[in-house]
C-alpha cells in the first residue's frame, strides 16, 4: 500500500512528515529493551510480506501485517514499521523517500489504533476468542489504512478520487487473508507467549488493567490481606 513518489500535493507530503516524526518519537520513547526483539521480528515480517506486492494506480496491493505490529508492540509499531518501510524505499523502491512520511502514518498509525481497540479484548479472552478478535484486528487495520491512503490521495487533487475508491477494493482480499493470519498469530501467542501482549506502552495506557496481565502474577485476597490491615492499623 505504498503511494509512489510525486502522487501527493506537497503539504499532504509536510503534513505526513510532522505526524510521522511525532509517531517516532512517542514510540521510540516507550520501547522498553525487553520488546526491542519482538520489535526487530515485527518490521522484519511486514518487510518480507510486502515485497510481493501488485501496483494499483498509485499505490499497490501486498500483505501487511501492520494489525498484529500495533496489537503486540503499540506505539513501537511506529518505528518498526518506518524502519521496512525505509529500507523498502532504498532498496527496492517502493513507494518512495518524499512520501516515506506519509506512508508510514498510512500504515503505522492504523495499527496503533487497532492495539488500542483489541488488546485489552484479546488480553481478557481465551486463546480461542482472542484469535477471533486478532483476526477482526487484522482486518480492520488494513482497512483503515485504505481509508487513510484514500484521504491522502483526495487531498492531493480530485484526479486521484477514483483511484483512492480503487485502492480500498481492491484490498478486499488482503483484509481477509490478513485476518486468516492474525488469528492464527495471536492464538499461537496467547498459547505459548502470552506476554507478549503486554503493550510496550501499557504503562501510558489509560485501559491498561495490570489485573488483567497475563504476564504479571494474579492478585489474590491473601496478597492484598496485609496490606489493608496495615493501613487500618496505621
């Protein structure tokens, strides 16, 4: 889903440069050393699923994987996903460096949304229902990136309304197998690695509920005991 270099009027290309540097910044900000492996395996995965890729008017069709990038690593998707994106752009060309900006917000900042949304749903589910919301996760990122790619093109000129309506349909397929991928992804982690899901900005997350960690020790009445009789006597 890269939009192609001279496609975008150019304060849609400053516009996506601040919010990108912004996305950064946050994230780099909240990646604790202990998610920067995830983080590496991440952006390595959205790079390779995207090298395939189909061109469709100004931008193109390929595997993403950006659901599953903001469910596991929040803010961090940031990053991750500008590092592929940038080295897809040196590299091979795609997309290109003037529109590296916005294409990052373009498929960063859906996936941050989609983190928000999910996780706290996927955290408090079996492995089971927690894929099916993975899968729902995985979809609905691709799809508010269309959307996203959509509103960057209109911005750019009335010329580009047709393919923006384009971009979105023609995504249609991604969007499920997308969604196939992500539920499998998350039940194996909820399965084998639960952890995982604790969000690397979780503590900056207003939902976060340490209670519903599975990677924290659960609180019980006797933990809590000592500490109320405590501040009763106190």
């Amino acid at each position: 889903m890269h939009i192609v270099d001279g496609a975008l009027a150019p304060e849609v290309l400053v516009g996506g440069g601040v919010l990108a540097v912004a996305g950064l910044g946050l994230g780099l900000r909240k990646l604790p050393i202990d998610k920067i492996p995830a983080t590496g395996v991440l952006s390595a995965t959205f790079f390779v699923a995207s090298l395939i890729h189909v061109p469709v008017g100004p931008s193109s069709v390929h595997l993403i994987m950006s659901g599953l990038a903001g469910l596991v690593l929040g803010w961090t998707a940031f990053p991750a996903l500008f590092v592929g994106l940038l080295l897809q752009a040196i590299f091979f060309g795609f997309g290109g460096v003037t529109v590296l900006g916005v294409n990052t917000v373009n498929i960063a900042l859906p996936a941050v949304l989609v983190g928000f949304a999910f996780r706290g749903l996927i955290i408090r589910s079996t492995p089971s229902i927690a894929a099916i919301w993975g899968g729902f996760a995985g979809a609905f990122s691709i799809a508010l990136t269309t959307v996203f790619v959509a509103i960057s093109l209109g911005l750019s000129g009335e010329g580009f309304v047709p393919a923006a309506k384009l971009v979105f349909f023609a995504h249609i397929p991604v969007m499920i197998i997308e969604g196939l991928i992500s539920a499998a992804a998350i039940y194996l982690i909820c399965k084998v690695k639960p952890e995982l899901m604790r969000a690397s900005d979780s503590a900056y997350d207003p939902a976060y509920d340490p209670a519903c960690d599975p990677a924290l020790p659960p609180v019980t009445t006797a933990q809590t005991a000592p500490a109320t009789s405590e501040a009763q006597n106190g």
